[in-house]
C-alpha cells in the first residue's frame, strides 16, 4: 500500500499555506519547525494568530488546522530536520514539502530525500519572486543538478534582508501542494525535472524550464543518464 503521507519542513511563509492547502484536502500531514510565533509573521502566515505569539508555529498551526479542517490528520513536531533525525523522517513519508529558508537544510533535504528515494519538492522565494522543481530520485535531475552546492554565507545575508512577500509564497506553496497530491495520486508532478520560476513584477510571470540531469552528480537521476549516454556510444 503506499504512503500517502505528506512531511512539510517549515511552517514559515512557505510551509503555513502549504499545510494549510493541504489541509482543506484532508491530507495526512506532519509539519516541522523549532520557532516560535513572532509577531512579524502574522501579516503573512495566515494560520497563525496573535495569542499564539511566543507559542511554537507547529503546534499553534496544526491546532487551527484542526479547528477549520477535521477531516485531516497532522502531525506536529517544533524540531529542526537535521542528519540525524532526516532519514527516518523521510522513511516515514510518502512525499516531502522543503518549506525552509535555509539553503543548507535545502541541500540536506535533497540529499537525504535521494538517499532514501523519497520524492520531494524544492520551493523559494525572494521579493517579488519564487522558485518550486519535483525532484524524484532516479527518474528526474536534483537539487545539486541544478545549483551543485549551497550559496555562501554572504549571499545568504543578502537574501534574508531581502526579504519575501507573502502573495508570493502563497503562490509557490501552493503549487507545491499540488505536485505532493498529484504524486500520491499516481500522478506524474509537472515539475519533475523542471524548474518553475514565478516573477511577480512582470506580465509574462510563470517561466518553465527544463533541468537536466548533471554529469558527475551522484544522484540516481544522473547516474541513469550517464549509462544511457554510454549505452547510446557504444550502439
């Protein structure tokens, strides 16, 4: 039987509306994050009110999710998802939300999903724009096929300044909540091996590309490529 579990990492910008589009669906569910509510969350993180300022996100958002949709079965825990606890959590899933804003969790995520073939989606956003790619392992590219490592330190500040606006997020998280229920649906997500980048400022603001698999990573997605390619020569 499969495993139509959904693991969403980050219950932020990202994360809230994922959850809570997942939600109305009557999905099962189980949400991470170790912060708590701020205030400066409520303009943008709709399940979150201000008498749960100060109470951790996961278990004042999963308590409103309760509250509006009881069909749907969540989990929450206010922990980080780190190597240590990444494998089984991922185990334990069908499919996994990255709604984080760590690059480096990103990566782990990536890493971890493709060891444990999990399928995942990536999202992020910056300002007025936002990314979101399906990555299943051994059929389509990854995350380091595309960026091969985490940005540095700097750049990192530089984007955090920068900043997100939530109709933005909103928008990449609920794509991402579609990619999750058309996998456990049997279907094939539209964003396995395809970036889509949503750019708020401009007329023509859904782009699509294609995402090859990249020689050299250690993916299964790239490691088929290259026997095909060597397959290919040698016919």
């Amino acid at each position: 039987m499969p495993n139509l579990s959904i693991l969403i990492i980050g219950a932020g910008g990202l994360g809230a509306p994922s959850a809570w589009t997942l939600a109305r669906a009557g999905a099962r569910i189980t949400i991470l994050d170790p912060d708590p509510v701020e205030l400066s969350n409520l303009a943008r993180q709709v399940i979150y009110r201000s008498e749960d300022i100060g109470a951790p996100k996961v278990l004042a958002g999963a308590r409103r999710l309760r509250e509006l949709f009881p069909r749907a079965a969540i989990d929450a825990h206010a922990i980080a998802f780190d190597a240590s606890n990444g494998p089984a959590l991922a185990a334990a899933h069908g499919f996994i939300i990255d709604a984080t804003d760590d690059p480096a969790v990103k990566f782990l995520i990536n890493d971890i999903a493709c060891a444990a073939d999990r399928p995942f989606v990536y999202g992020g956003v910056l300002g007025m724009t936002g990314q979101a790619m399906t990555i299943v392992p051994g059929r389509s590219a990854c995350l380091r096929c595309l960026f091969e490592a985490p940005p540095d330190q700097g750049e990192i500040a530089s984007c955090r300044e920068a900043g997100i606006i939530g109709p933005v997020a909103g928008a990449i998280a609920e794509l991402q909540a579609a990619e999750a229920m058309a996998y456990l649906h049997g279907a094939v997500p539209r964003l396995a091996g395809r970036i889509l980048t949503y750019d708020a400022t401009s007329a023509a603001r859904f782009r699509i590309t294609a995402v090859a698999a990249r020689q050299g990573c250690g993916c299964g997605a790239a490691r088929r490529a290259t026997l095909v390619a060597a397959e290919t020569a040698h016919q």
